[in-house]
C-alpha cells in the first residue's frame, strides 16, 4: 500500500518539531513562554461574540451559499471599495475557512502541473507546500534585511520564465514585516504588465501596521492588473478571529468561480456562525482594531529595542504584522556544553533549552540563519523573553 505521489511532495510544518520539544518541556514543569505563536493575543471582541451566540440562537446553524452569505459578500465588497479602493460584486467574492483555504483554492484553480510560481523569500511556510501539491514548482526570489526583505524589480524581471504562472506577494509581510510602498508596487507592475501570469496578493496583515505606513491593494493600481489578481484578506488577524475560520478572495468571476467549485467538493461553506460574526466584525465597531494596532506598535517597540541591542543580532524593524525576524547568523559554527549552532533549528532548540523561550527557526519560511519572534504577547513576557534569549545567547562562544 502506496501514499499518494502529492502527499510525498510536502513536508509537515517544520515548526512541529520544536512544538513538540516544547510541549515536552511544559509537561515537564517548566516556565516556558511561546513566541512562535501566529495569532493575536486578544480576546475577539465582545459584539462579534454576541453576533455568533444570536446567530445560534436565532438558528441560524445551518448550511450557507457555497461561496458565502450574500450579506456576507456585498459587506466584503463595501469594505473593498471604501478601503482598498477595489470594486467587486459579491459574484467576485469567496468567503473560506480561512485564508489558507482562500490561497489553497486560489492556487488550485490556477497553477498547472509544470507551471512555476514565483515566491519572494522569506515566505509564509505554507505557500510553495501549496503550489507543490497544485503540481506546480516554487521559484524563489531571494531577499534580505539590506534590501528591507522586499524584491526589485530587476529580481523579478530575472525570474520570469514562459512558464511563469503565478506571483505571491504578502505585504504586510510574515514572518519579516515588510510593506511595500505604492511606489514600490508600481515598479513592480512595470515588469508584471508586460507578462501574462496571475498575481496572488495575501494581504491578510492588512490592519496590522506601525510608523503611519500605508498599505495598498495591488490590484488597485491598474485594471488590467486587477482582472489577473487574487486578492486575499480574512478576519483572523485583524478582529483576533483565527479561531473563527473566516478568510475570503476576491478576483475576477472566471476565478472566484473555479475556487468555488474546488471549494463545493471540499470543505462547502465556511461555518454559518463564523459568518455571522465575520459580518458584525466587518461592519460592527472598528475600535478593537485601532486599540490592537496602537498595543502592537507599543510591543514592536519595546521588543524590537532589546531584541536589537543583543550583541550579534541584525534587526529588521518590521512595519506590519506582529513578527521580529532578526539575522542570526553570527551565533552559527558558535557552541555551549553539548551545544553546537549549526543552523536556525539548532539555535531555536537551544534558544528552547537555555533561554526557555519558543521561536520558530527561519528554516521554517525559507530563510537560514534567521528565527521568527512573535510579539503577540504580553510587554512582561516580551521582557522576560528577550532577557533570557539575551542571557542564553551570551553563553555562546
Ligand atoms: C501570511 C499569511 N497568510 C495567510 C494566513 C492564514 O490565515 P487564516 O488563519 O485566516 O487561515 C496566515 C496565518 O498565519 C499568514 O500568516
């Protein structure tokens, strides 16, 4: 009995394993804070609550459109138009569990067996598993924190090939927290223009940024572009919502309907609950996003400031999301005791075991010799965080 070709293309999440060291050293009684957590550490807000327990109450516990309630849709499209500056009808509007399902579908109905996809590097770790699964091949278009981790256009000119099929762009970006400004994406579009591939924009950070820096929809910036974009967005970061499973895409009609076929005979609707609540976060009070906006860029900079003054560290100070992603490469060919830092895994397991703290090795999105830092946590734990990674680090030698 054989596993399937596709399934043997994939890996399991390479942060597993450290989540498991982790676990292990819980159980055991130790203190150990988490920061490779990719999820917000506030409670959703109080009226999105209320809006799923009417929702049941109400009975409203049964299954939904395919692609979405209508009142869910037409309130993506108003949110589209007055934010992004983007029209859609709600016929170009999929509503998903989550916006992994949003990518995963966008990636299916577009990328063939032999298509390449280009991928900036540092990614998000689930985008070339997807394209592999599609059949396709992740091309990858290195970037570092000289260039801020964004690509040029030249890099992008150089890497297109006539198999070229699809773009992935995520601004802000995980894990390094990189923006692109308009006129970043304007030059861009220089060269896509030109081209005749798709362009998934995965703008599910959207609300989560510092320094009065802009974000800007892709597909906003031209129509020819905008009928070739997939433009993902989703509830899960901005309301604190990741548990809920409400993403969405919005593209041309030809698109939104292959995904919703994909999506018909996998998962069908997104939970009618999640729905209802995905419609008061969209349309309800947006204070909670400015509060937890305004309590991330407090966090960013303290963590950023003690995280940058380590003796060996090179930091990217993020404009978006709610990651650090420092270099790290000094501390590799350095040892403790039994301890040798051979790469980013064997620096997040020491960083586990010395410091006590969880990171997510740069391995994870492609990046060697850097770690990922959440700093979706409390300023105290932050704190203690980077005292102990600061202490753990020093022993090196
Ligand atoms: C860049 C990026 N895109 C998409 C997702 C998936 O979001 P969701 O929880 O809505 O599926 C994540 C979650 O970590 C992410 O970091």
């Amino acid at each position: 009995m054989v596993l399937s070709n596709r399934i043997k293309k994939i890996n399991v999440s390479p942060t597993m394993k450290i989540a498991q060291m982790a676990i292990e050293l819980k159980s055991k009684g130790e203190s150990i804070l988490d920061l490779s957590i990719g999820e917000p550490d506030f409670p959703t807000p109080q009226n999105i609550k209320d809006a799923a327990i009417k929702a049941i109450n109400e009975n409203f516990t049964k299954y939904t459109i395919n692609s979405g309630t209508i009142e869910l849709r037409k309130a993506i499209a108003i949110k589209y138009n007055r934010e992004n500056g983007l029209k859609y009808s709600p016929s170009e509007i999929i509503v998903s569990n989550g916006a992994k399902q949003s990518i995963y579908n966008a990636i299916q109905a577009v990328v063939n067996d032999g298509d390449e996809v280009i991928i900036p590097s540092p990614y998000y770790a689930s985008y070339p598993e997807m394209v592999l699964l599609a059949g396709g091949y992740p091309k990858f278009i290195m970037t570092n924190e000289e260039t801020n981790f964004k690509i040029s256009s030249q890099q992008l000119r150089n890497s297109i090939t006539e198999k070229t099929k699809l773009l992935i762009l995520c601004s802000p970006s995980n894990p390094t927290g990189t923006v692109y400004t308009e006129e970043e994406l304007k030059e861009l579009i220089t060269v896509i223009e030109k081209e005749k591939f798709f362009i998934l924009s995965d703008e599910i950070y959207e609300k989560i940024i510092f320094d009065n820096c802009k974000t800007k929809s892709i597909a906003a910036l031209n129509q020819e572009i905008k009928e070739r974009t997939i433009t993902i967005n989703g509830v899960s970061k901005s309301y604190s919502m990741t548990g809920w499973r409400i993403g969405y895409a919005a593209a041309s009609e030809k698109i939104i309907h292959a995904m919703n076929k994909l999506q018909s005979h996998s998962t069908s609707n997104a939970s009618s609950i999640s729905q209802a609540a995905a419609l008061e976060a969209i349309t309800g009070q947006q204070e909670s996003i400015i509060n937890s906006r305004k309590e991330f860029e407090i966090r960013r900079n303290k963590f950023y400031d003690k995280i940058s003054s380590i003796q060996g560290i090179k930091c990217f100070k993020p404009h978006g999301a709610f990651y650090l992603f420092p270099n790290t490469f000094s501390f590799v060919g350095k040892r403790y005791n039994s301890y040798a830092i051979l790469n980013s895994a064997s620096l997040a397991e020491f960083i586990l075991r010395e410091a006590k703290v969880v990171v997510v090795p740069g391995s994870a999105f492609g990046a060697e010799g850097y770690i990922r830092m959440s700093f979706a946590a409390s300023i105290e734990n932050l704190e203690l965080a980077s005292n102990r990674i600061s202490d753990a680090l020093m022993k090196l030698t």
